[in-house]
C-alpha cells in the first residue's frame, strides 16, 4: 500500500511536469468538446427554400406560410418556371422547392386529393432525409387542417400525435453529446497511461524500478492512481461545460455519475497500461493507444451509429467496446434520470471490463518482469 | 565466511546464441570483484541473471545464501543494483529520488530521512537537495543513483558499467566511493571495460564471447607473461617497425600501444641492444626499447587472442 502510493506520488509529479501528458490529460479533451460538440450536429436549420407556386390563391400562401413558420424554412426564393429552380438546385442556393398546382384552392374546398410537390437536393442524404421528414410533418398538419375545415360532420378520426421523451425538442446535440464524453474520455486515459509504462522501459528506470522489491500489481494500481484522479476531474468538468453550453439536462443523481465514470475510466486506464506493457516505444504506443480508443469508441459504441442496424458479427464485436456499456448508462442518468435498476447490467459490465484489464496489464508486466 | 556470491555454470541462451556460457565463481564477502569484457561479450546478461532479472538458461546463482533462480524475490531485497543508464526519474528532485526508491524497499519514514542524510552527504549533493535529476551532471547523477541503489544498506552490490560518460575526475570519486563500502564489508561485483578501473578490482574475470577466459587478482593475471617479457619501442615509424619485428623469430606478436609498439616475446632473454641496432639500420629511428610490466590491456588482448 505505501509502495503503491509512492509510485502514484511519483507518477502524479511526473505528470505535472510533463508537458506532453498534461496536453492529452487537460487540453485535448477540452478542444475535443468545442470541435465535436460544435460541429458534430445532425439538426438541419434554415433550410433555403425555393417555391413554384402556379396556384397563387390563399391557400397556396397558406400552405407557404406553414413551411416558412415550421422555424425549419426559410423562403429564398419565388420561382416560376422549373427550369428556375433547378437551376437554383444546381448553384446550391436552395436545398428544397416546394412545387404548387395551379387548382389548388379549388380542389381543396370540393374535397379532391391535390399532389403537391417537394423537390429535395439529395447531394446529402442524411440532410435530405431530415429535410424531407420536416417537409411531411408540415404538409401533413396542413392537411389535416383542411380536412377539418372541409369536413362538415367532424373532425378526422384518426390523428397522429407525436411526443418525443427526453428529448422533446429531438435535438441531436443531446444525444451525441453523451457519446461524446465517452468518447473523450477514453481518447485522453488510454493515451496518457498507454505512454507512461512504456516511457519507464525507454527511459530505464523500469530495470530499477524492477530491482526494487515490489509486486507488479502495486506498481500498476499506483500508476493508475494519479492518472484516474486526473480524467475524472476532466470527466466531471466535460459533463458540466455540457450542460453550460450545450444545454445537456441532469435529470439522474450525481453520485450514479460519478459511479459510472469510474467504473469506465478505470477500465480506460487498464487498456491504456496494457498496450503501454506490449509496446516497446512511446510511438508504437501512441499508434496503438489511438488505434484502440479512437475507433472503436466513435463507430462500434452507439455514439454516432446504431448499434441495432449492425450487421449480428460487428455487433458481437461491441459486446467488447465498454464504451457502448457507458454511453447507455450516461444517456440514461442524464437524459431519463434512470434509477440503478435500469442500467446496473451495463454498470457491471464497465466493472468486469476494468477488473479484467487491469489485471492482465499487472500480469502482462509480471511476466516480462520475471 | 561462505562467499557472497557463488556462480556454477551459470548459463543463457537466447534462441542459437549463447550469451553467457557455463561460467562458474565465486566472489567474497567484502571483495571488489571485475567483470572485465568488450560489449557484447556478456557482463550484462550475466549480472542480470545475478540479481534475478532474467532467468538462467542452466546453472545456478547463489547471492547472500539465496539461490536467485529459486527466490528471486528475496535476493531482490537483500542486493542493490545500478545498471549503466543511472536510472533516475529526471523530472523528479533529488530529494524526490531518494524518497520513492526509499519507498520502494519498504524504509519507512525516519529510515529515508537517515538514509537521505548519508545519501546527500556522500554523494556530495548538499545544496542541490531541490534540483530536478535532469539539471544534475553526470558525476553527480552517477553518485545519487548508487545512492538510491544503497538506500536499504545491502551487503552486496551489483554495478553494470556504473562509470559510462562520466568525466575521470568523477570516476575516482566514483571508485573511493565503492572501495569505502568495500572496506565496510560490502561486496561489489561491478562489470566495466575501462581497464584502468579494473586495476581498483580486487579481483577480475575476463569476460570474452560469454566464456570466463581467466581470473585472478591483477598481479596473477599478468603472470601469464612471466616467461614472455614484453618490450616497449618508441619509434616515430611505429607501423613499420610493427612490420619489421613480425619477421624476427623471437617475437610471437605485436600490438600498438598509444604511440608505442609492444612486442610480447617469445623467450625470456633477449639482446635488446641488438634488436634496437637491427631495427636502426634497416632505418626504423628507434628512440627507445624497454622491457616493461604488463598492462592489464595487455593481459585482456593476450586472453581474448588466446581464447
């Protein structure tokens, strides 16, 4: 215990001297959540929007009114041939047209079916997606509305409303931002701790340190030590510079947090002492400190892709991603403010992952040691 | 009094090669035994096994009675070692050092405290007690890292080339240093390639392709020479001169010695002054020709020639 401490102690003021450590420990993270948190955002806004409109009744304006009001639209243009508006289409001055027969106003009020048009750029396929699903949800609140208008006897039977929990808004800033600290926190535990094994074994205090009478298990706890105090201070930091400018709720308890940023650093720092025990250079750490935490923390944990639209093999690969365990358990704390009960699985998962890291790293190093 | 370190055929392999073959000694209590050797010729693989860092293909290592390869745990605690990086943490003070190596042998606090005293004060660190490792020079971080090896008082002590790029004047220090701990009872095995420093040895083995090629106290290694004096000639053509004695029968070899030549003979008498008048008249301007002591170099390039 006192030898542990002393190489926590001595890891902790090697670290505050460290220019390089104290860069992927506090800076990287923080440049991390501006960069990703800025521009990483799925919501589609001020959508430039072209109409044709060969009706020119009220209703037609109407309808022109329902998508510019949307928030979603902004009306760019008044065009009136096709040939004007694929032109604009093709300068990307517009994104959407919205294409209006003439006969409109007269076939709505005899109760005819009227086709409206929506051209949508599909140069961006996510973009277009979103920016059809915002053009039906507004066609079909206003037509809805006629019917009601034109049906003399009552109202439509049937009516969708929709209620979105937890994310009323659907802003998709507050479901990545969750992925995101994930994904920071594994980037800057595994790349610092994977530099610091590595770093004795170039350096040669390993062979001394090695000499001393000291079991491989103290050595690894006490090089974890600093370094998990260390990224849950960030951690925390990261989840309340969120809420200030991100607006991420918190609606969960604190202390479940903390519990689950444990747990998930902890297992972070064991992957990162890991490769630093395999590696036998600070640049093959690196490469393999980023190969390891980059990838598969942005693309097999849930944080951008879904893990259910995967292929069954490559979601069996994410059963091994602990970031996949925490961005469930996050999500769950601060956006539904979950109760233990509905997220301990992924809990214990983080846990056995971390268990069983650190201990092949102490084993790892016992073997080379021997 | 049973030897401080016994060594039976201690052997490594690494894959084909054999790094240490089968060597076999023993050092005592108190003694300044030399590995003497060319890199590569295997102190370094030899020691490790010592001290229980690498494991021995065959053979055994006993050190202060315990067989290494059994509890290498033990030996650990009872051994200091200083290997030829001086392995400090360069961010951390020198203070800082000897705290965590202090630590890491389990002194507790008042132990440190004592011990960081005689550190500082025999490496000469007083007033620089605050300064980062790295700002030290090499005498000093040389003197702090045998130090920190020292910290836990063991009765032996294994130095890897402890005196690599370090200036001569601290090298001296460097060596009243170890023949103070001698004269305390330490024993020191220390592995080196600056032959002058082996002459501080009270013993040496000369190391040569992983083989003990000889060992003994300075005075009896260089017993081999005892029936083939070696001669000293001074000439300002020493190449030519070197050309000129392979053809004389009496010389079995030559070697440059700085600016000299040495040539070893192959019999005890020989007519000096006839040799000098032969080599002058074949135009050699030869300014001198002794019979000299032999230098350990000597010794070393006769036993790894030999081998």
């Amino acid at each position: 215990m006192r030898k542990m401490l002393a190489v926590g102690r001595k890891e902790f003021r090697q670290i505050a001297r460290d220019r390089r450590s104290l860069m992927v420990l506090l800076f990287v993270p923080a440049f991390f959540l501006l960069l990703y948190g800025y521009a990483l955002n799925f919501d589609v806004q001020n959508i430039q929007l072209a109409v044709h409109d060969s009706d020119r009744s009220q209703a037609s304006r109407d309808l022109v009114n329902a998508f510019v009001e949307s928030g979603y639209f902004r009306l760019a243009a008044d065009v009136s041939s096709s040939r004007e508006y694929e032109a604009l289409i093709e300068r990307g001055e517009v994104r959407a047209v919205l294409v209006i027969p003439s006969g409109l106003q007269r076939d709505l009020l005899t109760g005819h079916r009227v086709p409206v048009q929506v051209v949508i750029n599909g140069d961006n396929s996510n973009t277009a997606t979103t920016v059809m699903g915002y053009a039906l949800s507004v066609l079909q609140t206003a037509s809805a509305q006629y019917q009601a208008q034109v049906s003399t006897r009552s109202a439509p039977l049937v009516t969708v409303e929709s209620r979105v929990w937890y994310n009323p808004q659907l802003r998709s800033a507050l479901f990545l931002i969750p992925g995101l600290i994930a994904y920071i926190g594994m980037i800057s535990s595994v790349v610092s701790t994977s530099l610091s094994v590595v770093r004795e074994k170039e350096r040669g205090t390993m062979e001394q340190v090695r000499m001393a009478p000291l079991g491989t298990g103290s050595y690894i706890l006490g090089k974890t030590l600093p370094y998990f105090v260390i990224s849950l201070a960030t951690s925390v930091f990261i989840v309340l510079a969120s809420m200030a400018l991100f607006g991420l709720p918190m609606n969960g308890s604190w202390a479940l947090l903390i519990l689950a940023l444990s747990l998930y650093l902890a297992g972070a720092l064991g992957l990162g002492l890991m490769i630093s025990t395999i590696a036998e250079s600070q640049q093959v750490a690196f490469q393999l400190a980023v190969l390891a935490s980059f990838l598969p923390t942005m693309m097999l944990s849930g944080f951008v892709f879904p893990i259910a639209s995967m292929p069954a093999p490559i979601q069996a690969i994410t059963l091994v991603v602990p970031a996949r365990y925490f961005i469930v358990a996050l999500r769950s704390i601060v956006l539904k403010g979950a109760e233990l009960s509905a997220f301990w699985t992924e809990l214990a998962a983080l846990a056995v992952y971390a268990a069983l890291m650190l201990t092949l790293a102490s084993r790892r190093l016992a073997r080379q040691w021997a | 009094m049973a030897p401080a370190i016994l060594v039976r055929d201690l052997t490594r392999r690494f894959g084909a090669f054999t790094a240490v073959d089968a060597i076999s000694f023993a050092v005592e209590q108190g003694e300044i035994f030399g590995f003497l050797g060319a890199n590569g010729a295997g102190k370094s693989t030899a020691i490790r096994m010592m001290c229980g860092l690498l494991k021995p293909t065959s053979g055994t290592a006993v050190v202060d009675g315990v067989d290494v390869s059994r509890d290498p745990e033990d030996v650990k605690r009872r051994i200091g070692y200083m290997s030829q990086k001086f392995s400090l943490y360069e961010a951390l003070t020198v203070e800082q050092n000897i705290r965590f190596f202090g630590a890491l042998y389990g002194l507790d606090d008042a132990r440190i405290a004592l011990r960081m005293k005689f550190v500082i004060e025999m490496a000469g660190l007083s007033g620089r007690e605050k300064t980062r490792a790295r700002d030290l020079a090499g005498g000093w971080r040389q003197r702090l890292a045998l130090g920190c090896a020292i910290l836990h008082e063991p009765r032996i002590v294994f130095l890897d080339e402890p005196t690599g790029g370090v200036d001569p004047v601290s090298r001296r220090q460097f060596w009243r240093l170890i023949e103070e701990m001698s004269r305390s009872g330490v024993t020191t095995l220390v592995t080196t390639h600056y032959l002058d420093e082996a002459e501080h040895c009270h013993r040496i083995a000369i190391i040569n392709a992983g083989k003990l090629a000889a060992m003994g106290t300075s005075r009896q290694l260089k017993e081999i020479f005892a029936r083939r004096p070696i001669l000293e000639i001074h000439s300002t053509r020493p190449v030519d001169v070197m050309r000129a004695l392979e053809q004389v029968p009496d010389i079995e070899k030559t070697t440059v010695f700085g600016t000299a030549v040495h040539a070893v003979l192959r019999t005890p008498d020989v007519d000096l002054a006839g040799l000098a008048r032969d080599l002058n008249a074949r135009g050699l301007d030869v300014s001198g020709i002794d019979r000299v002591m032999p230098s350990l170099e000597d010794v070393f390039l006769d036993v790894v020639e030999h081998a």
